[in-house]
C-alpha cells in the first residue's frame, strides 16, 4: 500500500523531487502514527495485566 501511495504521489506532481519530498512526508507521518498505536496498544495491554493481577487473590 505504501509503495502504491508513493507512486501515486510521484506521478500526480510535474517535479520528481518535489513529489519525493511529499511521499517521504507521507510515510514518515504513517510511520509515526503507526508508532502510536502500537505504543498506546502495548501500554493498553499493561494496564490490563496490572488490573488483573491485583484483583486476582494471592496464592500462598
């Protein structure tokens, strides 16, 4: 898909190097969104194992 983005990008623009410019913009801000999520999954997560360890009763 990002090859396809960039591509499209690079055809739609008359300058090469203007139209590089924009498709690296463009997967740099994917890059970093995908980043995000998958910090604020994994933080999601940890949240979730802490919930359920301290509500689990302790074994002795």
């Amino acid at each position: 898909m990002g090859i396809a983005v960039v591509g499209v990008v690079l055809n739609a623009t008359p300058d090469w190097s203007r139209g590089a410019s924009v498709s690296f913009v463009l997967v740099g801000v994917a890059y970093l969104l995908g980043a995000v999520c998958a910090w604020r999954l994994v933080a999601r997560s940890e949240r979730r194992t802490e919930a359920v360890a301290a509500a689990a009763p302790a074994r002795t």
